[in-house]
C-alpha cells in the first residue's frame, strides 16, 4: 500500500510537471538588442551558442544554396523571436524538429516557435535557404559593400559591422558571441579558408568539402569564408600554429611579407596575455579592397599588402594581429565602443616599432600624432586655418563617433593617444597591469568603456575620471601627461 502511495505521487509529480511544461505562455523577444547606433540589428530574448553553417558554393551561378543550424538558449519565456538575413530565399525553418512560421520586413526575420520555450531551456532552429548574396553597402565606412562578396572567380567574406547577414541566418551583433562550425562545399581545386583550425577535407567527384571549427565565441562581424585557389604557407614557431593563405601570384612575396607574425604573437602573448585561440594567420584576397580586417583567427588582407616589403606592411599586420585580444576575444558590448578596438590595436602597433626599434621610436609616434591631432601638420603643409579647423572637425572624440562616420580617424590615433595618456600617468608597471588584467577579465565576453575606466582605476589606484573625459569626450584633443 505504501508502495502504491509513492509510485502515485511520482506520478502526480511527473504529469504537474508535463502540465508546466506545456503551459509556458511566452512573449516574443525584442526587435533589437539594443544597440545605440544599430537598434535593429540582431535581436533580443534568447542567445545563440552555436552555429553549424553547411553552404553548397556555385562559384559559376555565384549563388549560395544553404542549411543553418542554430542552437540557442531562451533569456526569456520566448513566443518568437528575430534574425537577421538580407535578401536570400527560405524555403523552411524549422524549431526542434517541427515546422515554424516566419515573415520577412527588409533584412528583419520573424520566426513565431511552434510551442514557447521557457527561459533557460534550449532549442535547435534549422533554416534552409539559398540564392545569390547581396553585399550592403555600409554608410559608416563610406559605402562599402560589406558581407558575402563573389568576385569573378573567387570569394572574400568582410562583415564589419553588419554584413553577415548576407550570407547566413545571424544575431547580427558583437553581444551575442558564438561558437561556429563551417561546412564549405566548393567545385575542385577551390580552396576555402574560413575562421578557426580546419578539421576535414572531403572530395567525391568535382566537389571538395572543408570542415572548419571556431571553437572559441566569436561576435557574427568576424565570421569570414573565404574562396580561391590558394596556396597554403603553415608554420609552428614561437609556440604559435600559423597558416596563411596566399593567391599564387603572390604567395613567394606574402610570405616574406608576413613573416614575423609568429614573433608578434609572441611579443602580444607576453604584454597582453596568453594568444587567446588555436591558430593564427592570414588571408589575402585578389579584391581592390583598402581595408584589411580582424576576421577572428585569421585576419583578411587586400592583395596590395603583398606588393611592398615586410615594413611597408608591418604596421597593419600587427594592427589586426593585436585585434585577436582586443575587439575578437574582447568585444566591444556596443558598436559607441569602437574605440575600445581600433584605438587598443593602433597603440599596439606603436608597442611593436617600440619593441623592435626603441623607446625612441615610440616618443616620434606619439609627437607625430600630436602634431596631426593640433593642426600643426597641417600647418606644416600650407593649409588655412578654415581648412584645418575643417579636418580636424573630422576627428570625432573617440568616445563619441559619429553612427554614420563610425571608423573616423578619432577612434584609431586619438583613442590610440588616450592609452599612451593613461601610460604616461600610471606609469609602465601599472599600464600594463591594467591591459593583462582587462583582457583576462572579460575574453570571450564583451566590455565597455566604463569596465575599461574601473579596472584601470582599480589597478592604479587613481581616479582617472578627468583624464578619460577629456581624452575620450571633449572636443579638442587635451595636452598629453608630463
């Protein structure tokens, strides 16, 4: 009898439990996540942890056919919730196996779940998709076309800040960072080379399948794939994996160009912290582009970085190298932030030329910069003062860009200038206490302006709240520290 008692009210207890369950009433997630500057970008209510990208490449049609995987975690009672995807056709979507609803608005995708998820839980949406990727042309980087590009008879991927929705179904924002598997099937002899380490290659028949895992959180700007008949330049020294991928009608330059990376990631590892992935290296596409850019892992360079000396070069290879820590593994949590990236690895690669050229070569920098930043170098060529007052116009305080001018020269050498400020007043020990402890604070996570400001006070001991007021915020550029 006793017996019977129990067994009933486990029972009791299971069906209550199915009943909860099943009376989840959930409520659709944000529009947004919030950005000030991006208010639509990505969305709210849940968090992606894993994306599983299997895309079919039609170089000849340039036409992408595609599954996506996503295994997400609910923030809230969810009902629906929003992606973002440019222009591509969806031919279904399903959650947890069972078929949902869905309505497009421009790059907006709604997907209403079939049975609401209760906070905390995780699901599984696959969407299947395809047609040919349409690069948005971004307005804070002068009209760029940014996202999925097919150039003639190859492929390059730059999504910064919201061009990954070219290609695939994404929370289109650094805030939701995520691990990713790519599953890239191209016609032979095409080579892909994406974020992460490379874990298969398949041939059956004229098509090669390559598997590549980013195992660490990886905001959705920095996803790249990119497409070419490659020649593969891998090395391991200094404790680091390197592979490079070099077009053949430059890789003998590209790797004279790109050979002391190892020795940069070295030198990084020893004042910032620990290289924060498996592997890195370098990608060059054959496109006219003028930007190179911090693709998590594996930064992309235009071809032209090829057709210099390793010197000419030095300076922005360290500069997307230096990313890897600050802007990929430490993101900025809104895009007002940007500072936090450009102006951490523009100082960083000051760092290097000090490192490899003297403490002098970092005291010509700094005046040199503030000779651009007064006017003065412009004085020096001829100019008005109507027109100098016009360009420095253009150098926004790095604290406060423009949302349409977002990678103005401010973020790069003035939040550049903001650190060798803060140098200057704290002392080495203390400095570079603050970045060790910063980057270890929050990798593989996102931060602030205001998480930087507290662990530097925190380091220092100081309240440094009017040296980063009048370096990140006020209008003209301040004197720098005795």
């Amino acid at each position: 009898m006793r017996k019977l008692w129990w067994i009933l009210i486990v029972v009791l207890a299971l069906n209550l439990g199915a009943a909860a369950a099943q009376d989840v009433v959930g409520t659709p997630g944000a529009d947004g996540i919030g950005d000030p500057f991006y208010p639509l970008l990505g969305g709210g209510g849940y968090d992606v942890q894993h994306y599983t990208l299997d895309v079919d490449v039609d170089m000849e049609a340039e036409r992408i056919d595609a599954t996506a995987t996503l295994d997400i975690t609910a923030l809230q009672d969810l009902s629906a919730f929003n992606l973002d995807l440019y222009r591509l056709d969806i031919s279904s979507i399903t959650i947890n196996g069972e078929a949902a609803t869905f309505e497009r608005d421009a790059r907006e995708l709604n997907i209403t779940l079939p049975t609401a998820i209760a906070e905390g839980d995780t699901f599984t949406a696959v969407i299947e998709y395809g047609g040919e990727p349409n690069p948005i042309r971004e307005a804070s980087l002068g009209g760029v076309g940014i996202g999925w590009n097919f150039e003639r008879d190859f492929v390059y991927t730059a999504s910064e800040t919201n061009g990954s929705a070219t290609w695939y179904p994404v929370n289109d924002h650094p805030a939701d960072k995520a691990t990713y598997t790519y599953i890239i099937t191209v016609p032979a002899p095409y080579v892909v080379a994406a974020n992460g380490v490379l874990q298969d290659t398949v041939t059956e028949g004229d098509q090669i399948t390559y598997t590549w895992e980013m195992a660490q959180p990886m905001a959705s700007y920095l996803a790249t794939v990119n497409i070419d008949q490659y020649e593969v330049n891998a090395y391991e020294d200094n404790g680091v994996s390197i592979r490079n991928y070099f077009p053949a009608s430059v890789a003998d330059n590209a790797t004279r160009v790109f050979a002391t990376q190892d020795e940069m990631v070295a030198y990084f590892s020893e004042i910032f912290g620990e290289y924060p992935f498996d592997q890195y290296g370098a990608v060059l596409t054959r496109a006219e582009i003028g930007f190179a850019l911090e693709t998590q892992t594996m930064s992309l360079f235009g071809v032209y970085v090829a057709d210099g000396s390793p010197q000419d070069a030095e300076e922005v290879i360290a500069h997307e190298l230096a990313h890897q820590w600050f802007g990929d593994s430490v993101s900025p949590a809104s895009w007002k932030d940007i500072w936090l990236n450009e102006g951490f690895a523009t100082y960083a690669s000051w760092l290097w030329f000090e490192h490899t050229e003297g403490p002098r070569a970092m005291e010509q920098i700094a005046s040199n910069i503030m000779g651009y930043l007064s006017g003065d170098y412009f004085r020096q060529q001829g100019m008005t003062e109507a027109a100098i007052s016009d360009e420095l116009a253009r150098i926004a305080a790095p604290g406060k860009p423009s949302e349409n001018d977002l990678f103005n020269g401010g973020v790069y050498v003035r939040g550049a200038m903001t650190l060798h400020a803060l140098r200057l007043t704290v002392g080495d020990e203390a400095f570079f206490e603050i970045l060790q402890t910063y980057y270890d604070r929050f990798k593989y996570g996102n931060a602030t302006t205001q998480d930087f400001v507290a662990v530097a006070e925190e380091i220092s001991g100081q309240n440094l709240g009017e040296l980063f007021d009048a370096w990140l915020y006020a209008p003209e550029t301040p004197e720098l520290p005795e």
